[in-house]
C-alpha cells in the first residue's frame, strides 16, 4: 500500500519531469525514504533543465530546504537547490539585541560540502570531466 511519502515523490517526480523544459531531460531511476531524508536517483540528459525545474517545483512545497549530490568523486559535492532559512535570514534585519533560537530541523552533516550555486554553475561542475 502506497504511503503519504511514496505518493509525494511519485507526485514530486512527475511534476520535476513536467516542468524540465526540454523532452526527456531526465529518467528517474527510484527514490527511498528515510526516518529524516529522502532521496531520488535520477539520470539527468540535461542537468540544467533538471535542477531549474526541480528547484521551481520543490519550492512550491512545504520543505524547508532541498539539495543536490552528484555521485561522481570529481563533482561538485552537495550543493543546496534552496534553503527557506537562508531566504528569512536575507530578508530579516540583524539585530545584535536578540539571540537566535536553534533550528528544530536536522540538516546535512556540517562536514558536508555545500556550495550555493546557480543550475548552471551545478551542471558545469557536475559534467566536467
């Protein structure tokens, strides 16, 4: 029986697929769900076209933040698509008279390697050989 999980990303990848610019930019190859991450596999054809329509869908969503990892050694590592605590902190005033409080959400492992960087910035990195 399909959980609320599985019928989010089956939905997730039909609408990044949807929303790529070009045919066939992307073949979804699976996805799991963890106790605090998911994930999908996918080949990308056109990684730009992916990461720009995969950033547009997921902020659509409830997530607070959605990366990308490459799985070949020479690329870019983890990179963020976007971050909602990054956006409210650009957007709200520095106040040195109040101290933020800690972040209830679990992020990625510090020792991660995150970049910000465009889609095009990813898929040149990502495709360099």
């Amino acid at each position: 029986m399909p959980t609320r999980f599985s019928i989010f990303r089956d939905a997730l990848m039909q609408a990044i697929e949807e929303e790529t610019d070009c045919l066939h930019a992307v073949t979804f190859l699976g996805g799991a769900t963890g106790t605090n991450y998911g994930y999908l596999d996918f080949l990308a054809w056109d990684l730009h076209a992916v990461l720009v329509a995969a950033e547009t869908v997921l902020k659509r969503t409830n997530l607070p933040w959605a990366v990308f990892h490459s799985f070949r050694r020479d690329a870019a590592g983890t990179v963020n698509i976007f971050d909602r605590d990054e956006e409210e902190d650009a957007a709200a005033p520095e106040s040195s008279d109040t101290e933020k409080a800690p972040c209830s959400r679990r992020r990625p492992s510090p020792n991660s390697r995150r970049w910000r960087m465009d889609p095009q910035a990813i898929s040149t990195k990502c495709s360099a050989i």
